[in-house]
C-alpha cells in the first residue's frame, strides 16, 4: 500500500481533530476529507486482503491441528506442541513464538472459540463451526462465577457470536442459556448506588473499581435481556454502566483514564488511574480503543445518541494521537516518554480497527471507516505473524503489548488476533470500496 498516501490522510485527521476540538466528529472530520486529486483511498485490494485472510486461517488450522478439544472429542494430538484441553490460548511465548494458554476462568478463555466464529464468518465453512462448537464445553461453567466481570469477555466472544451466527443445527438454546447465566453474574456484580457493574474484586470490597475494558464485551447483556426469558433490567444496567464510564474515564481532551475507583457506600468517585498503563493520567492505547469498540456496541444496541458521541470521542482522541506513529501502529501508551519501553502494541490497532469499521457506517461517517482500514493495511505491512523477518510467531498478530510494566510485551495475543478477524471479515463485506474517503 502507499504509505505516503496513508499517513497523509492520518496527519489530516490529526490536524482537524486538534483544531476543532469542540466540533461535533462527524463536521470535524468532514473538515479533514482529503483535498481534490488525492483520492484518499487505503490501497488495500482485494488480493492484498485475500492473501491476508488466507494467512491468518492457516494460523488458527495450525492452533486447531495441536488443541485437545475441550468437549473430548476430534483428533488427539501428540507431541511437546499440544494444547491441553483445559488451556485456553491467550498470548504467545516470547522465546518460542508458540501459544501459551490459561485457564477457563480467565478473561481471555473465549477468544479462540470466537476466532473461529469470524474464520467460519470469512469462509463459510462449517469445519469453524465444529470447531468453536467443540470450545464451549470447557468455557460453560464458568458462566456462573462472580468473582469478577471476565464472563463478559469470554462470553461476548464464545457465545454471542454463535447465537448471531443462526448456523442450521447450532444449540441455539444452550447457546441462549449460557448468554443469560454470564448477564445474571454481571448484573450480581451492579451496584445502584454507583450505577455500574464492579470490575474487579470481589462483591461487596470497598475498593468499587471500574475499568474501561468493561465497555468492550458489556453488549451482551443487551442481547442477553432480548433472549426469551432475559431480564429486561440488564439493559437498564448496561446502559447506566455506559453512561458512567462515559462521564467518568474520559478526560476533557477525550483521552481515557483506564480505572475509576468508586466508594460502594456513597457511589463517589475516590480514585483515577492505570493499572497497567504507563501513568495514572496517560492514555494506554488498547483501552482507548476499547471505548471505540464498546461504545460503538452500545450505540447500535440503544441508538441513544450520547453513546454515539462518546464513540466518536474515542475514536477521535486514538486517531489524533496515533498520528505520533511512525507506521500507523501504536506504541502501547500514548504518553510515554521518549525511549521508554518503546514496544508497540498490535492488538490497540486491531481492536480500534475492529470499532471504526463497524462506527463508520453507524455514524454515516466514511473517515471512520477509512481509518479503520488504513489500521489494518498498516498491521498487514509489518505485524503479521508469518510474515516479515525474525521468528515466525503462531499467531496471527505478532508484537502485541498485554502488560509492559510487568514485562508482558512484544507477543502474540488472543484477543488481537480475534478483533483483527473481525476487522478482516467487516472489510470484506464492505468491499473495497469503502475504504476510500
Ligand atoms: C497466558 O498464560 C501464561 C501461562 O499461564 C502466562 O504466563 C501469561 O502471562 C498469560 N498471558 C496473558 C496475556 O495473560
Ligand atoms: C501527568 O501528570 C504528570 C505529573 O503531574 C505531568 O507531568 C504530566 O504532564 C501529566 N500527563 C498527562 C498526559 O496529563
Ligand atoms: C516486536 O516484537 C519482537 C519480538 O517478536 C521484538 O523483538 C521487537 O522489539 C518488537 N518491536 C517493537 C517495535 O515493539
Ligand atoms: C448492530 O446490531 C445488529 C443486531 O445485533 C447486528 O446485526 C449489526 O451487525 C450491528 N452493527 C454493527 C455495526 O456492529
Ligand atoms: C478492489 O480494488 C481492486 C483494485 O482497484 C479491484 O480490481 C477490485 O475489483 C476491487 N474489489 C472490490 C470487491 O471492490
């Protein structure tokens, strides 16, 4: 692709969005539309998009050809490479460029299950289906524990993809089933007196924290409550968490705090700051874009308009920051001091790609969408993991960044790899020619 082009319009972007900070998005970013003669296309074509898709499918085959199948049944894999069944691939070794995987009842045990969801949503072939299918046994009991909000994450991905999928045949019911159980351990965690869900600890702690990332898989509790047989009162709970967070993380320049401290008793905030960001006032680059994400998520459930401008807001403060990236891909906080800890972070790109992709056409808004693909086109030059030069890496995005503080940098993840999937699948219904602005 022509990254000229590319970092042009990213500048464009930058630049209006600074100078009008107070415009509503849409006139702002309309200001930045590329003048005449540049046509403000991402050259990602179809070939280049195809190549990518086939690529990223021969790396979870590859998962699939060592993982022992949660349900028990498949081929048993042999060797020092197997997946155990009660491991859930979440990040790659550093050493090895080879899946790590945890437990079921950790955040991040849905996302093989949904990648191949979105394999099964860019090809059709009902293997992917068998295989994700095959996930949910291992994930299923873990829908009733409270300890804290992680049933949103494992389940948004496992099993609220499943239901919108209607594959002939699918357990639609113990699809709905699980869905409700995950609504009704989120809805244990609500607090009235806060008016959001508690994020971490447990029931009943003094410390009442609510973390951005919330907002990424909250939607299932809007799906939940539609099923037959849901709560309706999860919606009013998803809704009023979203509008606190909307109030509460986002600083004036709309860049994000990543966790809100509440007192339980009074609901006053007590506390804002990072667990693993870089600082307590810096903006860590994968939560920004999960506010684009989940925001984005709640607008399409509620169609309450603040909703749609707080994903606007989101989205506008990642863009004009991620114009300081020398390769559209960010560093994993926006606001670390030169020379520190310098690694980026891939899974940022592809979450805030998977969110402007679907924003775009929500907010009738055709930068947004170009953005969107203007992320992947950058994390297709030099972020995928079978291609560019060193260690071959077994995930599909290598040089994620989960927790630089703790050393946590530079790998494979789980949930990036799902939500450039999904940016991938988004941009092939749209068709190419949408990525132009
Ligand atoms: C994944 O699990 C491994 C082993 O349990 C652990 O060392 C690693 O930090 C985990 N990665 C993430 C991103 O949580
Ligand atoms: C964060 O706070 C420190 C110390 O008060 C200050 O120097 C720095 O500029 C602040 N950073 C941001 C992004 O606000
Ligand atoms: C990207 O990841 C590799 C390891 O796969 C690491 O050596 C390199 O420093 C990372 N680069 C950046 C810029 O984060
Ligand atoms: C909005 O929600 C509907 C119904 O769940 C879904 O089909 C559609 O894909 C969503 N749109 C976006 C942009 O995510
Ligand atoms: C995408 O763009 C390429 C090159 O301009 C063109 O050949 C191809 O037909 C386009 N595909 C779609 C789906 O629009």
């Amino acid at each position: 692709m022509n990254t000229w082009r590319a970092l042009s319009l990213l500048a464009l972007l930058a630049a209006a969005a600074a100078a009008a900070a107070v415009a509503p998005a849409a006139r702002r970013l309309a200001a930045a539309r590329p003048s005449p003669g540049d046509s403000g296309c991402i050259e990602l074509d179809s070939a280049r998009l195809q190549n990518i898709i086939n690529g990223a499918l021969a790396q979870l085959e590859a998962i699939a050809a060592i993982r022992e199948r949660p349900d028990g049944s498949g081929p048993k894999p042999e060797g020092e490479r197997v997946l155990p069944a009660d491991q859930f691939p979440n990040s790659t070794d550093p050493g090895s460029g080879l899946w790590l995987g945890s437990q079921a009842s950790k955040w991040t045990a849905g996302y093989l299950a949904d990648c191949y969801w979105r394999a099964h949503a860019l090809t059709g072939d009902p293997a992917w289906v068998e295989l994700a299918a095959a996930e949910l046994p291992g994930l299923e009991p873990v829908a009733s524990e409270t300890d804290n909000h992680k049933v949103s994450h494992i389940f948004d991905s496992a099993v609220s993809e499943a239901i919108a999928a209607r594959v002939p045949g699918a357990p639609l019911q113990q699809y709905q089933r699980v869905l409700q159980t995950a609504a009704g351990s989120l809805a244990a965690r609500y607090s009235d007196r806060v008016g959001a869900i508690q994020s971490w600890n447990d029931i009943g702690d003094p410390e009442f924290d609510v973390i951005i990332d919330s907002m990424a898989s909250l939607k299932i509790m809007f799906e939940a409550a539609a099923v037959p047989g849901g709560d309706p009162a999860w919606a009013g709970m998803a809704l009023s968490h979203s509008r606190k967070v909307a109030e509460e993380h986002f600083r004036s320049d709309g860049g994000t705090y990543h966790v809100v401290r509440y007192n339980p008793q009074t609901g006053a905030v007590v506390w804002r700051g990072t667990h693993q960001g870089y600082a307590d006032n810096s903006t860590w680059a994968s939560v920004q874009a999960w506010g684009v994400v989940g925001f984005t998520h709640v607008y399409n459930a509620t169609r309450d308009p603040a909703m749609l401008a707080t994903a606007c807001t989101a989205a506008d403060y990642f863009l004009q920051r991620l114009a300081e990236a020398d390769d559209g891909v960010p560093l994993w906080d926006f606001d670390l001091p030169k020379a520190v800890q310098p690694w980026k972070d891939s899974s940022a790109a592809a979450i805030a790609a998977s969110g402007l992709l679907r924003l775009g056409p929500l907010a009738e808004e055709p930068l947004y969408t170009a953005a969107g693909a203007q992320h992947v086109a950058s994390l297709a030059d030099g972020y995928l993991g079978w291609e560019g030069g060193g260690q071959r890496v077994a995930a599909v995005l290598r040089n994620g960044t989960f927790n630089a503080p703790k050393g946590l940098h530079s790998t494979g993840l789980s949930w990036g790899d799902w939500y450039f999937l999904d940016a991938l699948s988004t941009l092939q219904r749209l068709g190419n020619s949408t990525a132009c602005a």
